[in-house]
C-alpha cells in the first residue's frame, strides 16, 4: 500500500530494518553524511536522494530484498529525516546565539548582532580582523557543525558508491552553507 511520504512511520519500514538499532544507527548517519556534501541542499532532487538511498541500502541491509521507491516507505521516512535535519541546524544556532549573547555583557544582543552580521563577521575566529582564508573557523560554525552535522554521523556506513571515505574528510560543502545560514538568521 503506497502512502503520502509525510504519512510514513518508522513502523512502515521493510521488516529487519530495525535489526540491531541500524535504521538510526548506521543508515540515517550515512544518509545525513550523504546529505552534508551535497552543494544544494534546498533544491536537492527526489531522484539524487533516491539513488543515494538506494546505495545505502544495499550496503547497510544486505540481506534485505528490497529496492527503495519513492513512493515507498524507505524514501518517505528518509525525507521526513531530511527535513528534521535541516531544521535542526536552525534551532541549535538560535541556541547557540542566545548563549553568546546572554552571556556577553559589552554590548546589548541588538548591536553585537549588527556587528556579528557586518561582513558576515561571525564566519571568522577573530570578528574584528576578518581573514578569507579562516572563513568557516568561527565558534559559531565551528559548534554548529559539530552538534547538527557531526554527532548525526557517528556510525556511518562505508558506501563506495558514494565515496565515503572521502566524504568524511572533504564533505561539508552543504553543512558548513547550512551553519552559515542558520547563524547569519539566528
């Protein structure tokens, strides 16, 4: 029975995909490690996702015979995980940004925002001396990739397919464009 993809529960998933905790172990990891390289995020392709979906799949749950569809539960549970992803990168830098301001005692949030924000200063470590070459470097990034990134990907899967390997050392392109977002909205 094909559903709307929003109505998908994890319950809906092929039998054994709950098998030793790996839906959210391993497979969703491998997902959001996928997801953190790809350059557009918000425009990214039903078609890109399943396929990338397809290749975890395949690795994660060998002996399951199943195909993820976009019309079946796999897909349908695994964008429902993407959005949650995504949103959770704007959440944390609200909180995080509350903390900063809270806890700094110079100036009112209003103005460190304006000077924050001010040739994106918040993307550097020093604010004040903003070098190209340290752009990303900043606490605010810095905390924000590691706890809406980099704690969804612990446990992730080795995809050849999908060149892990290289994706853990080189694939942030997305999640940092996302950190940068979020802390320049927060």
């Amino acid at each position: 029975v094909s559903k709307s993809r929003s109505s998908y529960l994890n319950t809906d998933l092929p039998p054994g995909c709950h098998e030793d905790r790996k839906w959210v172990r391993v497979f969703l990891p491998t997902v959001f490690l996928w997801l953190g390289a790809q350059e557009e995020l918000w425009v990214l392709a039903d078609a890109k996702l399943l396929k990338a979906c397809k290749e975890i799949f395949k690795v994660v749950y060998p002996d399951i015979c199943y195909s993820p569809t976009m019309s079946g539960s796999v897909f349908g549970v695994v964008t429902q995980r993407v959005g949650e992803w995504r949103s959770n990168f704007g959440s944390t830098a609200l909180a995080i940004a509350i903390d900063f301001c809270a806890s700094n005692q110079d100036s009112t949030p209003a103005e460190l925002s304006n000077l924050l924000l001010a040739q994106y200063a918040f993307l550097y470590p020093n604010p004040d001396n903003i070098d190209k070459s340290e752009t990303f470097r900043s606490a605010f990034v810095q905390e924000l990739l590691a706890t809406a990134h980099l704690s969804r990907i612990i446990g992730h899967a080795d995809v050849p397919a999908l060149d892990t390997d290289s994706l853990i050392r080189h694939g942030f392109v997305g999640a940092l464009g996302l950190c940068a977002v979020s802390v320049s909205q927060s």
